[in-house]
C-alpha cells in the first residue's frame, strides 16, 4: 500500500530510485521504481490441463523458500549470498535437476547497488557455469515494470510463463554497464540486453529457467520452470513432483498424517520400513477400522512410543492408504515420491536450548493473534484473563478483547495507539507463551527486548500478573504522555563504536544512543532537525551504509524533560511494587518457566538478584536498549545441557 510514510522510508534507505528508474544489474543503479499491479496465475495439474485441453503456458517442476536467519548478514535490511545460495543448493538437490540446465535465470534484481552484486555472485557460485559453458543468461522484470513488491515473485512468474510460450528471453532496459562488484567473467554471466530467442526444439530438453524472488529482512524463494512441450514431457516423467492430493477421494478426509521411522543406518531403516509395510498389509485386510482411525493411532504409537532419535530417518507424510503404499513401495524400489522424505541426523547430537524472546513495541498490528483466539482454548482462555485485569484497572473505559478480537479492519482499530497497543502486545506475548507451555515446550532462557520486559518479568517469574497488568498500564499511559513527535529515531548499519566516533562526534548533547541491536546495528534518538543532519551525512560520507528513520514510540528521548510531572506520577503508581521474586508459587506464571535464566535489555544481562522495582521499571522506559549485551551474555555464558 502507498503511503507517504513508506515511500519517505524506502526513500532514507536507499531503496527506491530517485529518478524512477529500475536499473537491475547496472553501474549506474540507484534504487528501485515503485509499481503496483495485480496478477494472477491458474496452477493445474498437467495431467489434468491435458485432459481438459487447457493451453499451457509451462510447468512448474518445483517451488522452495527459506530464510537467511544471521547467516552473513551486516544488518536485518541487508540481503544475504549465503542464504541464497544455500537456497539454490536445496532445491536443485531435492529435485535432482543439473544447474547446468537451466537456460536462464530470472532473477529478484531490484536494481539496488548492494542486492544486485549479493543475488547475481550468489547465483553465479551456485550454477557455476564456465567459458566452455553456455553463458548463464540473467534478467529482471523490474527494469521493465518497476518493483511491485508483495506482488513481485507472481510478476516474475508471469514474465517466465510468457518467456516460455512464446519461447524467446525479453530484454532488461535501463542497462548502461555491468555493476563492478557483479563477478560475470568469473561465472560466466550474460546480462540479457536483447530479444534472446530458445534452442531449437529439435536440438535438446525442454528449457528450464530459474525464478528468484526475495523478501525484505531475509526471506529468499526460488522456482524452476519448465518448458511445456506435449512430444517431451508426460505425466508419468514428473511423477517425482506429484501433488500430495494426487489420489486423494474429494470425499474422504482430508487430514494428512505423518509416519516416522527411526534407525542406526540405512539398511536397517529399509527393513524396519518393510517389516511395517508386511504388518500393514496383514491389519489393513483383518480389521475393520476406518483408514483415518488407524493412521492416527499408528502416527502416535510412531512419535510417543517409539525411538526416533535413530541418525537416520524415513518421514512419510501422506492423506490416504494409496498415498501411503506408493511412498513405501517407492521407498523399497530407491526412488523418490511426493510426502517421502530421508533425513539423517548428525552422529554427534548438538543440545539447543530454548530461548524465550519477547520482542518490543512495532509489532503490534491490528489482526494479531486473532486466528489462535478462535482455535486454541489456552490462548483464548489467557486473552480473556488479560483483557478482564485491564478493564477492571482503566475502569471500564475500553476493552482488550474489542481492539484484539472485535475490530473489523485496520481503520477501525486503536493497536497503533500506545495506550491500548502495549496492552495488546503485553496480552498476546503471554497467550503465546501459555500456548507453547501446554505443548510442553519450554524455556531455559529468557530474554526481553525494550517494551517485551515485564511479559519476560512476568514468565520468568519475577512478578505476579496483577503487579505486571499494572507495569504494563501506567507504561503505557507514562508513553503516551511524554512522546514527542518532533523527536525521530536514525537506525544505522554500524558498530556502536563507529557510530560514536564517525557520526555522535559534536552531537553528543543533540541526540543519544536509543538501542544496539547487533555488533552492527545502532539506533539514535534526537529532534527531528538533528536527525536529518546526521541522516544527510550519512548519505554524503557513508552512502553504502544502510539506515533507516523511524518515529519515536516511547518516553526515551525526554529523560530530562518533564514540566508536567508525568514522572513522578509514574513512580507513585508503581511505589508498592517491591520488585522481590514472588514467594507464593500460586500466583507465578508457571513453575518451571521460573526455572529459566532470565536476561533483561533493561541492564544486558542476567537478572539474578535485581529487584525490579519502580527505578528498574523507569529505567527500561527511558534509557538505551542493550539487547545486543543481553544476547552476547546468553552466547557466552555456557548454560548446563539437564
């Protein structure tokens, strides 16, 4: 959706082109052109567009995503080659398909000068083509309609589908010369600058094209498609990519269950899975029971009773027994099928341990949490206590449950409004945790980030609910007093060192460090006026640093402000609240998350014998963020594996 607001944002990232102009791959590349579109696209399966003559554009061989996680990553905005090619490695794997097939690539290539290079050497690593290769051919759709954003993987997909059927590569526009970072020599890529026709029919397979499409903050996904030609391609020759619904009855149940087998080695997985095809054969032929009611008996005797922590594994996931016997007998033969998977464990295992984040303000939006309010009893039941402990202490004034469950749409919710957003978030953060706790998975650690501190206080057991409601409620009231809209906060790709010494210097008493996120990741809080400064010399001396502006969400950047005594009052409303582990265990979230080590953002580090009185609630209010402090204490700290 355009709005002023993210068009400014995208603009002080460097993101969006300043004249317009989607440059993909290009020297002179300045940002991506905005557009906006809608597509649509008919997926059917190719027997069954055979059968009822349909034209067909291509076939979609397979679709896979991912995420980059941390993995080489200078900040959350920045892309990441290793994630990408790991993403490559996966899916070309999976579907045993050669890279050196694939006669082009479409990829995301926004036309940003630190994307293109990251994408195109990521994906010249993977398919490794070489002089006595064919060139890897790689395009963009968006030099040529601009960057439809939500809507850019089904635009890539369309321009790919058109490619196919009228079997010619259309060109990039905008291309003055290659991006010097891009490796094209070294992997032997060809930006397509001109109408680039297929092989002949005659001459090989059908055409097989690569299609990226990335998401901003980490999340890559890539399909292959191939080229439709009724001589070459037949049902049979992509059985390995059958849908799971293949032989599904539209009216059985169509609940899919899972088998997993567990074992030492390999061959002794093949006779555990052939002994159970014998016994399955024998059951389903004596007894009288329904399919679905004997495979969710057996799927639970499978995961309950049976060891499947074995290194190597057998993960059949199907929907009917014709499903089921044609995963195993493909399994007995050494092929491969829809819903079956072979999986191997490290020998040595690796213990994780579970980490609890509660995250801070801006994630709030205003349809969270709705679908697991009406699917899951624990979290409806946390939902309903939480917004019953707010009504009772704003008496009566406005309802959780309303601005949570009830609102219709965007418009008509209040979640942006801080005084009924941190309520919301505080809600919804604890419900999740109440949820996971009734699967039996828990915490042996614990972390907050800036607001999500007392939901973190709260399930670590260092405050009881009552004494939370009450935090998060004055909180909330204390922000909404003291923000001031003149104030803005500069997210900045840097160290916080770098950041003190090459952007604060002679700004020390204008502006102050608000969080540090990462060794790499510094947010400052400052007027507006202030913040355009630093922002213009960032752009000026630094333009390869990413960074971003923000508005203020909280009371930070007026710690010695405070003509209207909001402060003090503050205090007044928390003095009682000592802050002391709770002694009586009835009132604690639950007693083995209590259990769990407990690191605040408020200090950067453990909380052991703190007291988290009024001063500690205060301090998490307005001073800096030290998540990144709190996370390199968990890292270093060696937690016993029980």
């Amino acid at each position: 959706m355009y709005t002023p607001e993210t068009c400014l944002h995208g603009s002080t990232m460097g993101a969006i082109s300043t004249d317009g102009k989607s440059r993909s791959f290009s020297i002179d590349a300045n940002g991506y052109a905005k557009a906006a579109g809608l597509g649509l696209l008919l997926l059917k399966r190719l027997s069954d567009a055979e059968r009822d003559g349909d034209r067909i554009y291509c076939v979609l061989r397979d679709v896979s995503s991912n995420s980059d996680g941390n993995e080489d990553q200078r900040s959350f905005l920045a892309p990441s080659g290793t994630g990408q090619l790991r993403l490559l490695k996966s899916i070309y794997e999976r579907t045993r398909i050669d890279p050196k097939c694939v006669f082009y690539v479409e990829a995301h290539g926004t036309g940003t000068p630190i994307g293109d290079p990251t994408e195109t050497n990521a994906v010249g690593e993977f398919f490794k083509r070489t002089s006595s290769d064919p060139p890897l051919r790689v395009g963009s759709v968006k030099s040529n309609l601009g960057h439809t954003e939500a809507l850019s993987g089904i635009t890539s997909l369309i321009k790919t589908a058109l490619c196919m059927y009228h079997r010619a590569i259309s060109p990039n526009m905008h291309f003055k010369a290659l991006n010097a970072k891009i490796q094209a020599d070294r992997y032997h890529i060809e930006i397509v600058q001109h109408l680039v026709p297929f092989p002949p029919l005659s001459d090989r397979n059908p055409v097989l094209i690569g299609v990226n499409s990335f998401g901003l903050g980490g999340n890559n996904a890539h399909a292959i498609v191939e080229e439709y030609q009724p001589n070459l391609i037949s049902t049979n020759q992509i059985s390995d990519n059958k849908c799971l619904c293949d032989n599904i009855d539209p009216s059985e149940n169509r609940q899919h269950f899972i088998f997993i087998f567990s074992a030492r080695s390999q061959q002794s997985l093949k006779e555990q899975v052939a002994n159970f095809k014998n016994w399955l054969q024998r059951t389903l032929s004596s007894k009288n029971i329904s399919d679905s009611v004997l495979f969710a008996g057996i799927a639970r005797q499978l995961l309950i009773k049976r060891t499947i922590s074995h290194p190597d594994l057998a993960i059949l996931v199907f929907a009917n027994r014709n499903q089921l016997q044609e995963q195993i007998n493909s399994f007995m033969d050494g092929h491969t099928f829809s819903g079956f998977f072979l999986a191997q464990r490290p020998i040595k295992h690796k213990f994780f341990e579970l980490c609890f984040v509660f995250s801070g303000q801006g994630s709030e939006w205003w349809a969270m949490g709705k679908q697991l309010y009406n699917s899951e009893p624990i979290f409806n039941y946390w939902i309903h206590k939480i917004s019953d402990a707010f009504t009772e202490i704003n008496d009566g004034k406005w309802c959780l449950l309303h601005e949570l469950v009830e609102t219709k749409n965007e418009m008509e919710s209040r979640i942006k409004e801080i005084e009924i957003g941190q309520p919301a978030l505080f809600a919804v953060q604890i419900a999740l945790a109440a949820l996971l706790v009734s699967w039996n998975v828990y915490p042996k650690m614990i972390v907050s980030y800036g607001f999500g501190e007392c939901a973190a206080a709260y399930v670590a057991g260092r405050i009881t609910l009552p004494e939370a409601v009450r935090i998060v409620y004055y909180r909330s009231r204390f922000d909404h007093a003291m923000i001031n809209r003149n104030y803005l906060n500069l997210t900045i790709s840097m160290s916080k060192e770098d950041v003190q010494r090459l952007i604060m210097e002679g700004y020390e008493h204008l502006v102050r460090i608000a969080e540090v996120n990462t060794p790499n990741s510094v947010t400052l809080c400052g007027q507006e006026k202030t913040i355009r400064e630093l922002q213009m010399i960032l752009s000026i001396l630094h333009p390869n640093i990413l960074h971003s502006i923000s508005p203020v969400r909280n009371a930070f950047s007026l710690e010695e402000i405070d003509p209207s005594g909001n402060r003090e009052r503050f205090k007044a409303s928390l003095k009682d609240i000592n802050g002391c582990r709770p002694k009586d265990l009835s009132t604690v979230f639950n007693e083995q998350c209590s259990t769990a080590r407990y690191y605040s953002s408020t200090c950067g580090s453990e909380v052991t014998d703190q007291t988290l009185d009024v001063d500690f609630w205060l301090h998490n209010v307005q001073h800096c963020i030290n998540f990144i402090d709190a996370i390199t204490n968990i890292i270093q700290e060696k937690i016993p594996n029980e």
